[in-house]
C-alpha cells in the first residue's frame, strides 16, 4: 500500500514538474512564466519530497521533508 502512495505522489510530482516547464516555454509573458514556474514546480517539488518521506518511514526523514517543504513555501 505505500509503494502505491509513494508512485502516485512522485508521478504527480513528476507531472506538475513537466507542467511547469511546458508553461515556461508556452507562456507569452515574463510575469506569466514566473507565476506557472512558482505555483506547478513548488507543488511538484513538494509532492516528491513527499513521496520520499513516506517511503523511507523514519521521523527523522519525515521532520526534514517537512521542513523543506515550509522554507520551500516561504
């Protein structure tokens, strides 16, 4: 059950990524690719160091995945 959370939080990731980067090359303007890099890389980001944590099972993994994911949000 948690290679299967695990896949499909990294996949996920994987795709906001890929969104983000579609948006950099499609978007017309500068303030347009920066808010579509922002918003997709960040929750991309987020849902593979998600994944990471949930697969390796350990607090001290978990609490450090969760700490970036805060300083990555601010």
């Amino acid at each position: 059950m948690t290679e299967i959370i695990v896949i499909i939080l990294s996949s996920l990731g994987a795709l906001f990524i890929l969104l983000a980067a579609v948006g950099i090359v499609k978007m017309p303007d500068l303030y347009l690719r920066i808010s579509v890099t922002t918003k997709a890389a960040t929750l991309g980001i987020g849902l593979i160091l998600l994944a990471a944590g949930i697969y390796f099972a350990d607090t001290a993994i978990l609490s450090r995945v969760i700490a970036i994911i805060v300083f990555m949000l601010l």
